[in-house]
C-alpha cells in the first residue's frame, strides 16, 4: 500500500523504514519541523530535582545539545511515552525509565501509581508547543505538583501543491498516518487539500487516537480509523485490520 506519513523528519524516517519492512510503499510529508529551546531545557534541569516527564522523543533531542551537561541528571527518574521515546532516552544515556505504552493520560496514571516512592519535588515535564491536554490535566486531577517548561515548538511546514499532488491526485494514496490532533488539522486546512476533496475517496486516514481522529473534517469521518491503543504498533496494524 501507498502509504503517507505525516510525522516530522527525524520519526517520520523512522515510521517509513518500518512501513517498507512490512512491504508497504511510504512516502513522507512533514507538517511541522522543531524549533529547539536548548537553554530553557539546561536552566529547567539545574532548577528542578526529581523525576522528569516527556511525552516526546523531541523533548530528548532537544537535551542532546547539553552534552556533559546532563550527567548529573541521568539517574533522575523519568517517565515517558512510547518505547521509542524511552529508547532515545537511554541511548542519551538516562538510566532510570518508566514507560507508558499509552498516551498522555496512561502516563499520569502510571506516575501516579509510582508517586509514593518519588521525591516530594514537584514534576518537572519537559513539553512541546502545541501538546495535547491530557497529560497534565492527568496530573492536576491526580493533584500530582508538577512544573511545565516548553524545551521545543513545532513550526509549520507547508509543502508546495506539487508535491501534493504527487503524493494523491497522480496516484492516490492508500492511507494516511495521523500522530497528532495538529496535524490533522495543518493537513486539511492545505489549500491543495481543501479544494481537492475528491483525491482522498479511496484514502483511509489512520489515527493515534480519538482525540486525533476529532480533527478530521466530518465529511471524510467515515474513511477514518482508530488505533486501539494510542501506540504506533497499534496504528500500523491498522493498516491489516479495517
């Protein structure tokens, strides 16, 4: 199957090499790129103790920069989303991790079913801008203290109609990979997009999870499905299992 990722670079090479093992043809469409914050992430770890949090392999690379800079830092707990997140994570060389096969919300319960034997200091999440909510309203409703420093931003990317066009209109596309709400939502505001609905009447569009799938415009809903679980295993069996 002809199948698009909409992930940025870094994991969107990632995602492609496991789709061409499976035999699928992907073909990858950045969205957004990261804008790293470097600083704010060194001054947020000098200022904090305890366990930290990430809900993206992003947050990680945002640290690599600081380099001998993180040492003190590699035994603090930290928590994260996915095993690819987690695996950046020891590859940096952190070496006390708890991961969550879940989204956000998984990873607050999984905190706070650890809170007992952390530090009393509050959390400190390393975030992206934009995010999804339910991390840290999982955390505030668990009334677990945690402090929020944005080390990374995504920016826009806005690829050109005739790599569009390439992508569905020349040979349509099977299916789309959706990661995230954001980018669902830069996807169908593409002007390319939006004045070409009918490119995408044989095109499934695979989404992380509900909150994803609530972007897609509600003409299309019915070539939407769900991962059952907000992992990437799950999306790409997807692909298998209509």
């Amino acid at each position: 199957m002809r199948v698009v990722v909409t992930r940025p670079q870094h994991s969107g090479e990632r995602t492609m090499r496991r789709l061409a093992q499976m035999g699928h043809e992907p073909l990858l469409l950045p969205l957004a790129e990261p804008v790293h914050h470097v600083e704010e992430a060194g001054r947020a770890l000098l200022a904090t103790q305890g366990a930290i949090a990430i809900t993206s392999a992003e947050a990680i690379r945002a640290l690599a920069p600081l380099a001998s800079d993180l040492e003190p830092h590699f035994a603090r707990p930290l928590f994260a989303v996915g095993k690819a997140t987690a695996k950046e994570a020891e590859d940096l060389g952190f070496s006390n991790i708890a991961v969550s096969e879940g989204g956000g919300t998984e990873l607050a319960a999984l905190i706070s079913s650890r809170s007992p034997g952390l530090d009393t200091a509050p959390l400190l999440y390393l975030a992206g801008s934009p995010r999804a909510a339910g991390f840290e309203a999982g955390l505030a409703e668990r009334r677990l203290p945690f402090l929020t420093v944005e080390c990374y931003r995504m920016r826009d990317i806005v690829p050109d109609d005739d790599v569009l066009r390439r992508l569905f209109a020349d040979v349509s596309a099977d299916a789309v990979l959706f990661y995230s709400h954001e980018t669902v939502r830069r996807f169908f505001s593409l002007p390319f997009v939006r004045h070409n609905p009918g490119i995408f009447a044989e095109t499934r569009f695979l989404c992380l999870s509900e909150a994803v799938a609530a972007a897609v415009p509600e003409p299309l809903r019915s070539h939407v499905a769900i991962a059952d679980m907000p992992n990437e295993d799950k999306l790409m069996a997807r692909l298998i299992h209509k």
